[in-house]
C-alpha cells in the first residue's frame, strides 16, 4: 500500500530591495525542517543585489525556488500573489524579507490545522524592536490558549488581527474562495486580505505558540509601509483600507464582524494616530481632522458603543467639530493607559462633558465606571539634582470619583524601555491637597543606572477599598522642567540626565553616563546664556 507524506507547507517570502536582510528571512523557513516543503521567494525588481543573493541561495536548495519580477509593484499584495500561484503544497505562509520564522512556527500551526481539519492556523506573531530586542506580543489575549473557532462570528476579536503572516491557510481554501491580495501600491493590504478570509467563513484553529518575529526598524533609512505614518497618504491608505474591509464583511452578511471592525478602528487606529497628532504640521492636522470626520460619519451609534471609551470618546470630537481642537487633551486620552486632563466640564443636565465648547461630546460613563479603569491625571515634575532626584506626583479628581474611592498610596516604577525589566520601585503614601488634588514625592537614584538608557516610569494607585489603578504621568512644562541635567553617578562620576515628554505626553527619563556628554550640556548652556 502507498504511503501518503505528510502534509507540508509553502513559505511565499517577498522582498525589495533587502539584501542586508532576506537571506536570513528565507533561511528561517527554510530552518522549519520538513514541514516546509518548498520556499518561494518573490523579488520585487530589486536594484541591490538581492535577486542575486536570492540565486546564490537556490543554487543550493532544491527547496528554494526565485521568482523575479521585471517592475517593481510599488507594495507587498502583487508579489505574494505572484508567490500564491507558484505555490504546490497544501498550505501556504507569508514572510517578509526583514521578518524571520522562530522555530517550531510551521509545526505548530501545521499539527493544529490537520489536527481539528481547519481552513486556517494561527498563532502569536511578536514585535522584536531594533536594535534593543525588546519583544511585544501582538493581540496576546486572542492567542492566550489553544482554541478552535467554528466560524469567525463567533469570535469577533479575530477582526483585530489584522496581520496575514502569522497564520497558515490551506492552499485550496485561498483559491476556491478567489482570495487574494489587492495588486499595486496598497500599503494595508492585510487589512483587505484578511477581511476576505474571514468573510469566507473558515474554521480556524489558534495556537498560543510563537510564530512569527515582526521586527520592527524605527531607525531604518527606509521605514516599512506602515510606519512611514507622517503624510497624510498613509492615513488616507489606512481610511481606504479599512472601508474595503468593512465593505468585504457587509457583503458576506457578516454585520457583527464589521461592527467589531469599526469598533476596532477607533480603539486602535484612531487613537495611535491621535495622540501624534502634534507631531505633524498644522496643515496635515487639518486634513486629518476632515478626512477622518467624513469617513466616522459613515458609523452607526452602535459602532461607537462597541468600542472601548477613550477611542469612542476621540471620534466623536472628531465627528463634534470641523476643525482640529483640543489636541492636547485629545492626545492625553488616546493614550494607553488613558489620561483625561482637566479642566472637567458638565453639559447643561448635568452630565460630565469632554468641555463647555463641546457638551454634546458626554463622559456620563465615567460616573459609573469601576475605579480601576478610570482615565484619572496624574502630573509628574522630575527634578534631578546633586542630592536624589525628586519626583513630585499629583492625581486630580474626577466627577467625585476619586475622592470617593479614597486613594492612599502611589507606587513608582523605573523601567528599562529596552528590555521591559523594572530596574527601582519606590512608593508613598498620598496627602490630600485643596482642590481635589492628591500629592506624594518620592526620591529616585539615578546614580546607580549603569548605561545610557530611555526609562519608563509607570504608576500604580492604591484605592481604599484594595483596587488599584495603574497609569502614567502627564509630563508637566514649565520653567526648571524637562531639561538636561548632570548629576553625580556612583558608576560612571557624572550623569547625564533629561526627563521628557513622550510623543503620548507621558513623563519619561533619558540618560547618558560620562564626563564627555557633561562637558557638552554645559558647553550648550554658555552658548544659549552668550547669546
């Protein structure tokens, strides 16, 4: 009797003009052993090298087959349909050129897919940023245990999961349903594809495994499409993007998933744009303002109620007025955690509102909302100095709620943004203030921080009744605040210390050891008194 081989997969890579980093993607899937069968690497008529390397690499791997295109697509839809066609084996994987595959990735997803007969596996993908390494799962709680998924209705969340690359997809699912990428310049094309695939209705089976490493190069001379966020293109792509997916789901009677979709939209595309919004000149601000205002017009009420209270609360400002306003208050609560700055205003009823210009945008949820999850302000004053580096706190009511929930202690983190490691923790209790404020201050050792470094500074509130809200600082401005100071450090004699404010308006910290970078911050400091 003839034994069938096992089932085994295709991994399409895609590239352009990546040398310095296709090799190791394609040696990643190669890595996965026998259950990829078979490598097909598109080049997108690179002009440096990479088609060749590519060649190089074949020529010893019977494995590995090169497609070369004679144009350049302009993004990454074309050439993983160039990729799909080409592909023999019953299932198939995308990969990026400065992506790789962790091992076991395609065993993982191949073993669930076979085993519960699905259409689709899918498992964790995590963001590796370079160069300090620091890994971020992405949509952790969607693969936070092995499940399987009858119908995509049935866990609205996959919506979220935007990504087409940490997943496996049977070969004839793709083709029987025509799915595919859309073709040319299309810089979210997941978007689209995915919307395709859940509109199909697969079964699909998730996995808690790692597979897939995103790395993600903020410092690249080239960023990726997706992070190339400053014109408003990119914005407009994205706007386009996600109205084609949610019309893919309309069309398939999918009417919650789309719904999740849009509610998705405000939580996460929203807010991630927002709150860089001062970043960006007053002209793209503007055209933001009025492109996004005309496309949440096409949200029903329900959209909005689905989605979380601070992208929810973000679109409609957006949808309130027809000029940018606010953005500083704006930027502060589509943050993660959120901040809702003062002052705090009520509508003619009574009912908390976003402000007076503003009524109709109301807050009233934040009347009933579990203390643990309110978007309270805290202002932070980092003082470094020769003798302990001060941090001065001070939380602001909210409606009546804090003072109702009675708060008694602030905690303090120092994090290592590189690694995520907490590297102090300090804490103290908190003094009532008049005006609905609550203070503490608590003292910092930057003297013992070994190398240069971006520090986070995270807070935990401790309520009366054992809740606890963690958050961040909002940054305070003003004179003596958020500037470089040199103050003495046990490792290296002289610390080069600058709080900032974060692109979010959080408090954060930078440091750089050594007499040299002293030596330069006061060199600066005669010049501007000089001048």
């Amino acid at each position: 009797m003839k034994i069938s081989p096992p089932p085994a997969a295709a991994v399409v890579v895609i590239g352009f003009d990546d040398a310095a980093h296709v090799a190791g993607a394609v040696r990643s899937a190669l890595a996965q052993g026998p259950a990829v069968a078979e490598v097909i690497a598109v080049d997108d008529c690179s002009t440096d090298g990479s088609g060749a390397l590519l060649d190089e690499l074949a020529a010893g791997e019977p494995r590995l087959t090169v497609v070369h295109r004679p144009h350049n697509s302009g993004g990454c839809g074309t050439p993983r349909n160039d990729g799909l066609a080409r592909v023999t084996r019953p299932y198939v994987m995308f990969l990026d050129s400065d992506d790789e595959l962790p091992p076991g990735a395609v065993d993982a997803l191949l073993g669930a897919a076979e085993r519960h007969s699905t259409e689709v596996a899918a498992g964790l993908c995590v963001r590796r940023e370079l160069p300090s390494g620091r890994e971020v799962p992405w949509q952790p709680e969607l693969y936070a245990r092995p499940a399987v998924v009858t119908h995509p209705a049935r866990r609205r969340r996959l919506v979220q999961d935007t990504l087409c690359v940490n997943k496996l997809y049977r070969t004839d699912f793709l083709r029987g349903h025509g799915i595919r990428f859309p073709d040319g310049r299309h810089v979210y094309e997941d978007f689209v594809f995915t919307a395709r695939v859940l509109a199909a209705a697969p079964r699909l089976a998730l996995v808690p495994d790692p597979v897939y490493v995103w790395h993600v190069r903020r410092a690249a001379d080239r960023l990726s499409l997706s992070l190339d966020r400053d014109r408003i293109d990119n914005w407009q792509a994205r706007l386009d993007a996600h109205r084609t997916a949610v019309d893919i789901l309309l069309g398939a009677e999918q009417k919650g998933l789309a719904r999740a979709a849009r509610a998705h939209f405000l939580d996460h595309s929203l807010r991630m744009y927002a709150r860089e919004l001062d970043l960006r000149t007053p002209g793209y601000r503007t055209e933001w303002w009025t492109r996004t205002r005309a496309y949440l017009k096409t949200f029903e009420t329900a959209d909005f109620e689905l989605a979380p209270a601070p992208g929810r609360v973000v679109g409609r400002i957006v949808e309130a007025t027809a000029e940018p306003c606010d953005l500083p208050r704006v930027k502060e609560l589509a943050a993660r955690p959120a901040r809702l700055l003062p002052p705090y205003a009520y509508a003619p009823d009574g009912t908390p509102a976003w402000s007076a210009r503003l009524p109709q945008v109301t807050l009233g949820h934040l009347l009933h909302r579990p203390v643990h999850l309110l978007p309270v302000a805290v202002e932070g004053e980092l003082r470094p100095g020769a003798r302990g580096t001060r941090l001065t706190l001070r939380l602001h009511e909210l409606y009546g709620r804090v003072a109702e929930a009675g708060p008694r202690a602030m905690d303090v983190e120092l994090v290592d943004r590189r690694s995520g490691r907490v590297v102090q923790r300090r804490g103290g209790a908190v003094t009532a203030l008049p005006g609905g404020l609550w203070t503490t201050t608590v003292l910092l050792d930057l003297s013992a921080l070994g190398r240069s470094g971006t520090w986070d500074i995270r807070l935990r509130l401790h309520f009366a009744d054992g809740r606890a809200r963690d958050t961040t600082a909002h940054a305070v401005h003003g004179p003596g605040l958020l500037r470089r100071v040199a103050v003495p450090s046990r490792r290296h004699g002289v610390l080069l210390a600058q709080p900032y404010a974060t692109h979010s308006g959080a408090l954060a910290l930078r440091t750089a050891p050594g007499l040299r970078g002293a030596v330069s911050v006061l060199r600066r400091r005669v010049r501007r008194l000089l001048h």
